[in-house]
C-alpha cells in the first residue's frame, strides 16, 4: 500500500507542470500560432471578416454603403438616418457615425495584429508578401475612409497597449492620406493584377490602384488619378460587363467588371442587405427610398440628359432611358417583381405593405 500510495503522488507531482501549460481550449494562443502558412491563412481571414448579417456600420457592408450614398441626396430610407446628416440635425453622440469609427478601428486592430505577427510565421516568401499587400490595401482603406469622413484622426500602425492607447492623439487629414498614398503603392506592387476561383474577393493590384485613385480624386490630383486609373486599363483585364443586371447576380459574381468584392456564402456567411431591399409584402423592410432627383439623372437612351435630348417625352418619362434606370429604380405599374407588377396607386389590389415606401 505505501508502495502504491508513493507511485501515486509520483504521477501526479510529474504530470502537474503538464496540467497548469494546458493550451486554452475556447481561444487560440499566441504560443501556439503564427507558425504555419495554414495559422497566417487563418488570421489574413480574420482581417478580411467585417462582420455577417448586421452588425453595425462600417465602410464595407452593402447597407453602410447605401446609406452613405442616399447621404449625397440620392434617396432616404425608414429611419430616417442619411436626413440626420443632410438636415443639419446631427449630432457627436449619433451611434450612427460612432459604428463607423469604432468597426474602422477594430479592423485597423486586425491590420496591425497581423503585420506584427506574420514575420513569425515560416511560409513561402512570395506568398507571405502578397498576404502582406492585402493587409496594407485594407488597413489603408480604412484610413481613406475615416479621414474623408472625420478629417483628422489618430494614425495608429501597430497594436498599443492600454497606456499608449489613452494617450493617442490625432494625425492630419493630409498626413493620414499621405500614409495611404504610400502603402496604396507598395501594395500595388505586391499584389496580383488578378485572382480567382478560391481567392475571388481577395485585395489585388487593381484594388488598391482603385482606392488610390479615389484618393487622389478626394484631394484633387486629376492628373495622378487619371494615371492609376490608366494603369488598371492597361492590365487589359478588367472590362465594362454589357450584362448590367447580372452583376448584381450570382451570374456575375466573377464578372470581370468588378475590381474589389466581398463574398459570402449561402446559410454560412451572409449579408442583410436583401432584407432590408426586399417590400414588406415579402417579409422585407423596403427600407431605401430614392428621390425623383435620382430617377431624373439617368440620362436618356442617346447619352443626353432629359433636358437635352429629343428622345424625352414628358408624357411617358420612363421610355427611351438609360435601361439602369430600370434595374435600380421600382417604378409604379412598370416595375414587375415576383410576378406582380408594383404599383403605388390608392386602390390598387397590392397588399398596402407593398405601397407603404414607393420607390417614385
């Protein structure tokens, strides 16, 4: 029995140290990532996650986009947030612009966790580099964003801790866009002109081209814009997809129009933005609506405004006009979705849901 009893507490006193190094079960260790190609493959995921379903605005989501652009008069929508800014009734605590800043940041975060960490990492050089360019292309997309919208904002290039943190102050507009100008640039050089198959939806060449000539339009550089943007013409790969709607179909989802994507996957990774596109009727929100002034700027079939062209009937507004206008815009007793054409008039057999935010 003492025999046994002292074998006992030998196992135990040897497998105690064993014991208190158990890895976490629920998270992953820094002592145990950042080694293989697969853990950098990992975290280059999580950089590019800006969240599935809604979970608040960010300059990515497809509904932060629309509202960003019903903000430049193009429209409205239910709640009325793009007319919080365009009234002049805005104000610092809106959670609204708050959701912008913060998920901007939280992504920058990843950013700057992953370019700290993947020289840890033991994989192919060139494919380490390009994992790289992708990183800085997003990082500096963020940056673009928050100094157009914010103007001066803290710069911050690597992860900080809580001291540094509550001590960060803000760059300038014009240092900020300088920093993105940079890493635009050495992106760019790093980065494939295209990609592919499994990699679709994957930063390139001629997204971070894209975004620096956005830049430079913001700041005025007409010339420098037309010169990146001629760069990614002369990759004779991109094209004007004559398949308008399809682009907005899983049909075109590889089409060679689009230079920056973000893919989901069906009942995995989804977006919101169906729901709230979507008449009630159907268990939507018909959430968005566009102003006339919206609809009176697309042009008529011959590229004239309808002031201009001849081809404009006052009578029949909606004929001979640039086919867009149709796939974009829900037009009363014109506009046929699910087999029904839509109609906004009093009296009409539609389901009231339906005519509760006209599109005209």
């Amino acid at each position: 029995t003492v025999v046994l009893g002292c074998s006992f507490l030998t196992v135990i006193a040897g497998c105690k140290k064993d014991l208190l190094d158990t890895q976490p079960l629920s998270s992953i260790s820094d002592a145990t990532f950042w080694k293989t190609a697969n853990d950098a493959t990992l975290a280059l995921n999580g950089v590019y996650d800006s969240g599935a379903g809604f979970t608040g605005y960010n300059f990515w989501a497809g509904t932060s986009m629309v509202n960003l652009d019903l903000m430049a008069g193009n429209g409205s929508e239910k709640e009325l947030i793009p007319d919080n800014f365009t009234n002049g009734t805005l104000n610092p605590t809106y959670g609204f612009v708050g959701s912008y800043y913060s998920q901007a940041y939280g992504q920058i975060t990843r950013c700057n966790n992953f370019l700290a960490n993947i020289g840890l990492v033991t994989m192919d050089a060139a494919q380490k580099a390009v994992m790289i360019g992708e990183v800085k292309t997003i990082r500096a997309y963020n940056y673009f964003n928050l100094a157009l919208y914010f103007g001066d904002v803290p710069l911050v290039q690597k992860l900080l801790t809580v001291e540094e943190a509550n001590s960060v102050t803000r760059a300038s507009k014009t240092e900020v866009w300088a920093f993105c100008e940079s890493e635009l640039k050495a992106a760019a050089a790093a980065l494939p002109v295209s990609v592919s198959n499994d990699r679709l939806g994957h930063m390139t060449s001629a997204s971070a081209l894209a975004i620096l000539g956005r830049l430079q339009l913001a700041q005025k550089k007409w010339a420098d814009a037309a010169t990146t943007y001629k760069t990614i013409i002369d990759y004779n790969y991109y094209i004007i997809d004559p398949r308008y709607r399809e682009l907005f179909l899983n049909a075109g989802e590889t089409s060679r129009e689009i230079i920056m994507s973000m893919q989901y996957i069906r009942d995995t990774y989804n977006h919101a933005l169906l729901q709230y596109l979507t008449p009630e009727t159907w268990g939507g929100w018909h959430q968005y609506s566009p102003f006339n002034e919206l609809v009176e700027a697309y042009e008529c079939k011959d590229g004239k405004t309808i002031a201009e062209s001849p081809l404009f009937d006052k009578n029949n507004p909606y004929n001979n006009r640039d086919p867009r206008m149709d796939f974009n815009i829900m037009i009363s007793d014109r506009t046929s979705f699910r087999g029904r054409v839509y109609s906004a008039k009093p009296g009409t057999t539609l389901p009231d849901r339906l005519n509760q935010y006209p599109g005209v």
